[in-house]
C-alpha cells in the first residue's frame, strides 16, 4: 500500500534488495562483479542523489569490495574489537601509561 502513494520508497526499496541479493546469492566474484555493474547502472538510472555517497565508496573500494566473494569473510570482528578498544580508552579519558593499559586490556578482553 504505500508503495503505491510512494512510488520512491519502492524504488529505493528495489535498489536495496537488488544490493542484498548481489551479496546473499552469489559465490562467484566476476558473476558478482557483473550484478555489481548492473545495480550501479540502476542507482544512476534512479537519479537518487542519497545513493552517491555509497557508489563513491564502491567505486573507490571496488577490488576491496569484490574480494569479498573470495571467501564471504569480512573485518566486521576487527571492526568491533577496536570499537571496543575505543570505548575502553575513552571510559578513562586516554592513557598516560601504555604498558599499564595494554595490561588491562588483555586481562578485560583475552
């Protein structure tokens, strides 16, 4: 129903599915490669200004990107660790004893 009063909403819905399909359904890196190209021809087909940010960041990181699909591994668990390394550090306003905060660290999080 409300794709029918937003005609934009289901197109940037479509987009969006379109994304998750390409990562969800395919093994093959050049299969993927291919869908990739055909989904950045659809988001400038839509002349949505909001997708520019994301097909910059793709297209600057498309080999990046694409090794994905080598072995469906990301950095996501790195990512968090040092979000975490983040929120530790910044619970005591920075360090001033570096030996006495890797300490802490590896008693908190090994």
């Amino acid at each position: 129903m409300i794709f029918s009063l937003y005609p934009d909403i289901k197109t940037t819905y479509n987009l969006n599915q379109q994304l998750r399909g390409i990562y969800n359904n395919n093994n093959d890196k050049h299969i993927a490669m291919t869908k990739l190209a055909h989904w950045y021809r659809n988001v400038e087909e839509s002349g949505f200004k909001n997708f520019n940010i994301l097909l910059n960041t793709k297209t600057l990181n498309y080999q990046s990107i694409l090794n994905y699909f080598d072995n469906r591994s990301t950095n996501a668990s790195a990512e968090s660790f040092n979000a975490k390394i983040k929120a530790f550090r910044s619970q005591f306003r920075g360090v001033r004893n570096v030996d006495f905060f890797l300490f802490r660290l590896s008693n908190l999080f090994a």
